[in-house]
C-alpha cells in the first residue's frame, strides 16, 4: 500500500478523530480510504447517470405534451 503524508485543515481533522474516537474506524487512514472509495462509486453512477442523459438528448426532442408522454407511457406498461 502507497505511504501518503497528507494536511489536513483543523475541522477536517477534528472531525476525522471523532470519528477513530467514536470506533467508526480504526484509524483515519481507514476513513480517508473508506472515503476515497465512496466518491469513486459515485463518480461511477455520475457517469452512468450522463451517458444516459446524453443518450437521450442526441436521441432527439418530441413535440408531444405531457399528457400524450403519460398516455404513451401508460399504454407500454400495460403492453
């Protein structure tokens, strides 16, 4: 495992021991990790989110309205 030496400012790091204190983790090296991970994962679904906006926007624009949308909508799902 990569050896980092890291600052942090003093409320980040205040809230990083009592975190360890309350036996969340322990040490923060393991929070700074688990933290690390979490972002990772969401950056993952942010992407997933934006291709998937992106898909549709190059998909094209309907001139339909909302309630022709719903009825559409409804008709699949009962398909």
């Amino acid at each position: 495992m990569a050896r980092q030496s890291i600052s942090f400012t003093k409320p980040n790091d205040e809230w990083l021991k009592s975190q360890v204190d309350k036996k969340e983790y322990s040490s923060k090296s393991e929070l700074v990790n688990d933290l690390i991970r979490q972002a990772r994962k969401q950056q993952v679904e942010i992407n997933w989110i934006r291709a998937k906006l992106e898909k549709a926007e190059n998909s094209g624009f309907t001139s339909k309205s909302k309630n022709e949308i719903l009825a559409q909508s409804k008709s699949l799902l009962n398909d």
